[in-house]
C-alpha cells in the first residue's frame, strides 16, 4: 500500500501505469462503504483513474495494523479539484482490502467483531490488539454489574489476563438494538474457565460507555470471572520474583545477589 499510495506524487499518470500495483491490494469483492452508500471495486478503479489523472499528490498520515486482518490508514489527497483527508479502517482477506469505510463511520458492531476475532485461543500480549480496544471502549467506560463497577482501566487488566492466558471466544450474538444501545452476548473459554457474557451496552461518540449484565447467569459468570483473575494475577506475581538486592556480610563485602527459588 505504501508503494502505491506513493505513486501518487503529483505528476498525471495513465492508469496502466499502476493497475498491476492496485490489483494487488484490492480484492475483487472489496466494497468501500460510507454514509449508507457503497461502491465496488470498479467504482473505485475508476475513481483513482481520475485522480491519476488529475496529478493528485498523496501524502501516508497513518498506515497500521489494529488487529487480526485488520488495518488503519490515514492519508491526504490534494489535486486541482480537492484538498482532503481520507482516514479509514480496512479489513483484509487474501493480504488484500475487501472491506472499507471512514474511522468515524465504522460501527461499534464491526469493530466489536473484529476485537471479538482477536481472542482465538493463542496467548496475546495485550499491545498486540490495545488499539481494537481503543476503538471500542470509552475512556469513561464503566461495567455494573453485582456490586462492583469496572472502569477502563480494571477491564484492561481483565482482558490482559484473557489474552495471556490464550482465551477463545466465540461470539454469539452483537447487534444494535436501538439509539446508541448494543446486545452482545458471548461465551469465553480458557483453561481456568468455560463462561457466557450476555451483556447490554450504551454507546457515545461510537464507543462503549457503559455495561451490564441481561441476567443472573451472566452476573454470576462476572463473579467467577473476578475471582479467577484475582487468583491468576496473584499466581503470576508469586512467579515473578526477581534477583534481592546486594547486601553486605559481616566484613562489609558485597554479596551476588541470589536468585530467589520459584
């Protein structure tokens, strides 16, 4: 993508020029959607044979994976017509785009699937998929449920121990149910814990900013899931310990430090 968005560089070009180049990014069955509308593959060659056209410059902002098949690119696109920036998020089939639309217009269910995806059954850093996180969690995100509210921050900390401890989730249900409202439900399994969350969800500004649970079933697998995580964290603490630090003999020597036993 970066050699193609490159070509790009403010000279008129013939699209035979470059087509080899765009046939390798794009799939045949890519759709970009935007504001109810959509447009195929063709549309879309015949959009940038415009631009090719035109001279168009083209500067890369942004260009990252976000997830599994999953990526994010932010680019400028000025010529003689437009002066605009372009900032969407792309999903990947066959290492090529299938799927496109604006950041902004991408849905709290799409990108809830994606993150969803992610937990499939490997051990994850949690850097690995922090940025799907962050397109689906308000920075004022919180969980109600059986007494205990969890915050943003508290769910990280969740979901880093479900991606260490190589989670599998399958999702069974994510859908909008009304203005700014989500049901999702979906069962997690890994080798402390088999659970189904059934969870309802208010949204703002496209992001999670509050969740509870549908039923008892559920408000009891959060109970279970807490306690799991409290004991797997405390385990991996235990496991952690380093070298002590030097200390002085009876002659005022310094001893090596010794390697606590696990």
């Amino acid at each position: 993508m970066k050699t193609y968005i490159s070509a790009f560089d403010g000279t008129p070009k013939d699209f035979s020029e470059v087509g080899q180049m765009f046939e390798q990014i794009y799939h045949d069955d890519f759709v970009y959607k935007e504001d109810g509308k959509s447009a195929d593959k063709q549309q879309i060659k015949q959009w940038q044979k415009d631009f090719f056209a035109l001279g168009s410059k083209a500067t890369l902002l942004l260009l990252k994976e976000v997830g599994p098949d999953t990526v994010e690119f932010k680019f400028r696109l000025t010529n003689s017509n437009v002066d605009v920036i372009h900032h969407n998020i792309a999903m990947v089939k066959d290492n090529k785009l299938i799927a496109s639309k604006p950041v902004d217009q991408a849905s709290i269910v799409t990108n809830t699937e994606t993150y969803i995806a992610a937990f499939d059954g490997t051990p994850k850093d949690f850097s690995e998929v922090s940025q799907m996180f962050e397109l689906i969690y308000h920075d004022d995100f919180v969980y109600h449920a059986d007494g205990n509210p969890v915050d943003k921050q508290q769910m990280i900390q969740f979901q880093k121990d479900f991606f260490a401890l190589g989670s599998k989730a399958t999702l069974l249900l994510c859908k909008e149910v009304g203005p700014d409202t989500v049901e999702f439900k979906i069962r997690l399994t890994n080798s402390k814990f088999d659970v189904i969350m059934h969870s309802i969800a208010m949204v703002r500004d496209n992001k999670l900013i509050a969740s509870e649970p549908v039923d008892q079933d559920s408000i009891s697998s959060v109970a279970h899931i807490r306690e799991v995580c409290q004991a797997y964290e405390t385990e991996m603490a235990s496991r952690s310990i380093g070298k002590l630090p030097l200390v002085e003999d009876d002659n005022g020597n310094d001893n090596t430090a010794i390697t606590a036993p696990q």
